[in-house]
C-alpha cells in the first residue's frame, strides 16, 4: 500500500519536484493583476496550458494562499511516484514538515 505525506517546506517540494524532472508552473490565463494563477508542477512532457514561473514566484503564492503540498513517495508497487496535490494548509499558515 502507498502512502501520503504533508509538507509546507519549501526546499522539500522542491527538491522532490525536481527529482521527478517537475518545475513550478501555473495555469495559463489565471494570474490576475501581476500575481500568480493557479499553482501547478509540470512535468515532461510538457503541459501546453502551464506558463512556467520562478520557486520565488510560486512559493509565495503557496504560503499567501496558506497551502499544504501532499505527496506520494513510492507507488503501491515501489516505483517512483509523481502523485501531488495542493490542499488547504491545515496548521493554519505555520510551516510544518
């Protein structure tokens, strides 16, 4: 059985993105005045509909928007997996590993 964790901390997300060949993207057309849309990562091959940004970029969207990324590690049968989603971030904005 595979198994999910939560994290806020940012060099652990983007570490395990990049492991997987992911970097911080977000939705095409949804940044509205000068701030980051919808927060996605985007892995080969390449999602026409993300616009890549910067982890500057995407991390602070993450912490104003008091999100939670939860992961996979391994899949059910060991191999390496890409499964995430971004949640509302339970402690209330504090970081927590």
């Amino acid at each position: 059985m595979s198994e999910g964790h939560v994290t806020t901390d940012h060099e652990f997300i983007r570490k395990w993105a990049e492991a997987r060949g992911g970097h911080p993207a977000t939705v095409e057309g949804t940044a509205a005045n000068d701030e980051v849309g919808i927060l996605r990562l985007d892995f080969e091959p390449k999602d026409e509909k993300l616009e890549e940004i910067s982890w500057d970029d995407f991390f602070e969207k993450f912490d104003a928007a008091h999100l939670a990324f939860l992961y996979q590690d391994r899949t059910a049968d060991g191999k390496v997996s890409r499964f995430h989603k971004f949640i509302h971030n339970p402690s209330g904005g504090k970081r927590a590993s």
